[in-house]
C-alpha cells in the first residue's frame, strides 16, 4: 500500500479507465471532423454548380445590354458613369 491509500493494481486500473475515456473522446472528435470535411465538400460543390451558373446570367447579361449601350450612345454611358463618380 502506498502514501495515498491507493495499491499499484488501483492505480493501473484508474489510468486505463481514464485512457479508455479519452480514446472515446479522440475518436468522436475524428468522427465529427469527418462529417465536418464531407459538409464542406458538398457546400464546395455548390459554390461550383453557382460560379457556373453566374457566369452563364454574366454572358446572357451582356448580349442582352450591349445592343441597349448602343441605342442610349457611349457619351450618354460615360457621362453617367463620371457623374456617379463624382
């Protein structure tokens, strides 16, 4: 028996619950990081099928604008534009 009440066998015993404890904590925070890595790969995705999207309303924006810069004249678009810049 030593100091503290507690015999060699007592104390094995006591290190390997808490070792057991913190294995089970280790592998729900490995866990949660893999449900975290396939959350943000489908947001990834997303951001992706969006950019491509964008960029089609982008095109579709400027064939449908451009004819209507022509109709107002380019002097009228600048003036705009160094109006609001003032």
């Amino acid at each position: 028996m030593s100091e503290d009440g507690y015999t060699t066998p007592e104390r094995l015993s006591s290190l390997e619950a808490k070792t057991d404890r913190v294995l089970e904590e280790i592998s729900i925070l490995r866990s949660s990081f893999v449900e975290l890595e396939k959350y943000m790969g489908n947001h990834a995705k997303d951001i992706a099928a969006m950019k491509v999207e964008l960029n089609f309303f982008k095109t579709v924006g400027a064939w449908i604008f451009a004819p209507l810069l022509g109709l107002i004249g380019l002097g009228s678009v600048l003036a705009i534009v160094y109006a609001l810049m003032r």
